[in-house]
C-alpha cells in the first residue's frame, strides 16, 4: 500500500461528493454474498468491474511493485497494471482443468509481489475455482506474508460470480483470505452490458480496511472515474435480490460441450459464466480460428489469454441460434479429419 495516504479533509470531501447524496442509493443494499458482514464504509460503487479492479490495483500497488495473476486471464488486467507503474507478471496454466497453477506460484511470489490478481468464475475457461484452491492459495499468501514482513493483498474479480451451474454456488474467495478486495459488475447478473455499475468491497479486516474507500474515492476523482451514473445506481439498487434468468446460459453450455465432446474436441467442463474454452484441433489457435470462419464461427484465439492452442466461444445468445451452430461446428470438424 502506499506509503502516504490522502489527506483527511480530501478523503472527506470526495465522501461527500460520491456517497452523501440521494444520487448514491446502490451503497446501501449489497447483493446477497456481501450482506451479512459488508458495512457501508467498506463498499466503493465503481464504473463496473474494470474500474473497480483499476481503483484496487492502484489503492495496494506502487510502482516497480509486482501484480501476479494466473493463465488464461483476462487481456486487460495488462493496461490495468500498467497504468499504476505495477508490472505484472504471469504464472503458467493447468490445464486441462485450469485450476490455478499454485506450485508455480508459489515459485514466484517474491518479496515484490504486494497484490495477486484473480478471476473466479473465469474468463475465458468457465472453471470455478474450487475451495480447495482458494484453501491452499490463502495458505500460501499467509505464508509468503510473514515471510517477507508485508500483506499481499487478493483482488478478486468476480463479474460472473451469479453464473454458476448445477444449482451451486462458487466459493468466495474473501471467506478465505482476509486482506481480500472483491471487485463485481451488476452487467452479468442483470444482464446490463454496458451500464458500467459495480463495486469494490474491502473485507473487514483487510489491511488498511479504514482508509482504502477513501484511497480509492480519490483515485475515481482525479483518474476521470467520478461516480457511477446516479440513474443506473437508482435501477440497481433495487434489483438486489434477483438475477437476469441466467439459467439460459447452462442449457447452451451443455449443448455446446455435449457436441464438442462427441466430436473430440478436449474441454474442460464450464463451472459457470457464458464461455467454453476448447482445445484447438490444430497447434495453431489463430489459423484455427481463420478456418472457423469459413463456417461462420466466429472464435477468439487463446494467445490474447495467455495461453496457445485453445479457443474461446461465448454463448451469452439465444439459443436457437446455439442449435444453428452445432451443424457448423460438425463441418469444421470434419474438415481436419481429411
């Protein structure tokens, strides 16, 4: 964290800008995971999820600092570190299965690592991280931070923590590690792509817990963030006990992997959100996704993620038209078997 926070009397007028308006009314009803324990002190309503993963990273960083995340990952937690003067740095994949890699990070959480950056349920590769992972990844966090004299603090980002199938719900990764920032869009759950609304929640009991809503209340106003739309705080805030119908998204996955399995391709099981994350049936990803298209599938090549020789497949569609690409897929395949 850094060494010197903002003075008080500006941490308090920016309070009064972004919260002690009527305007704020998406701070006082927390979604269901967050209820029970998350006082109002401890939120900070962000411009979605990339904003409030930026204001985490920047609030427990500084520059030369080191963020680790796990592969595959979301392309632009790059730009997000960057721009605090952080680097980031990636642990190798598992795969097939895509649990975090934890042997290889622990290797690599050296002493100027302060902040370990992760996505459950994830993008792009649908797995849940389980409570075994996040159990030996708390472990291994605790360890490392009395080792070197300083918390690392978890930013978890968590956007499609209401899209999880079988009935189940995804471990949350701050029931597990204290000093965790817990980062979430309304966008998936509510399905209100680009409405721009989420939050930060600081664990109490995090480190700096009493000053890091005011950090990050100063980081908004001179970065350009400000507060979210007053309106869309208005909406949201009453929609804190429902979802979107998401159940939409695990009948097209199941026919999405029903049929990419029967044709061979290896892919692991989405756990949750709307993407599948299938193995190239070449080395290639990109030449791969060149020859989809002469199908008219449209895939996004795992390199951007961190990883070679997948492939990611959004079905976040109606699924009529999930059904209209299964004949498609059937062809693509068919035409590496010649």
């Amino acid at each position: 964290m850094a060494d010197s926070a903002l003075p008080r009397s500006a941490a308090r007028m920016c309070s009064i800008i972004h919260w002690a308006t009527p305007a704020c009314p998406a701070r006082r009803s927390l979604p269901k995971p967050c209820r029970p324990c998350w006082p109002r002190k401890s939120i900070f309503p962000t411009t979605g999820a990339a904003g409030a993963i930026a204001h985490a990273i920047r609030a427990v960083t500084q520059p030369g600092d080191e963020v680790l995340t796990f592969a595959p990952y979301f392309p632009e937690y790059g730009p997000y570190v960057a721009g605090t003067g952080a680097v980031l740095r990636v642990v190798p994949p598992q795969a097939p299965t895509f649990q975090p890699n934890l042997d290889a990070f622990a290797q690599m959480l050296t002493e100027k690592v302060t902040c370990v950056l992760i996505n459950t349920p994830n993008n792009p590769t649908g797995v849940v991280y389980s409570a075994d992972t996040l159990t030996r990844m708390a472990a291994i966090l605790t360890e490392k931070s009395a080792q070197y004299g300083h918390n690392i603090f978890l930013v978890s980002d968590e956007p499609y923590r209401d899209i999880v199938f079988d009935g189940k719900t995804g471990p949350y990764p701050a029931a597990f590690y204290p000093h965790t920032l817990t980062c979430f869009s309304y966008s998936k759950s509510l399905s209100l792509p680009g409405e721009r609304l989420g939050y930060v929640a600081v664990r109490p009991g995090c480190e700096g817990e009493d000053i890091l809503v005011d950090m990050m209340s100063q980081i908004s106003r001179f970065t350009g963030h400000n507060c979210p739309p007053s309106i869309i705080q208005r909406a949201v805030s009453r929609c804190q006990k429902v979802t979107s119908d998401l159940s939409v998204y695990q009948t097209n996955m199941e026919l999405l992997y029903e049929k990419l399995t029967a044709l061979g391709f290896a892919v692991e099981r989405p756990g949750g959100t709307f993407y599948i994350f299938p193995k190239a049936l070449e080395e290639d990803a990109n030449a791969f996704c060149q020859k989809a298209r002469e199908f008219d599938l449209l895939l996004v090549p795992s390199d951007s993620f961190g990883v070679k020789g997948y492939v990611r497949l959004a079905y976040c569609i109606d699924t009529e038209k999930v059904k209209r690409s299964l004949p498609a897929f059937e062809k693509l395949a068919a035409a590496y078997r010649k």
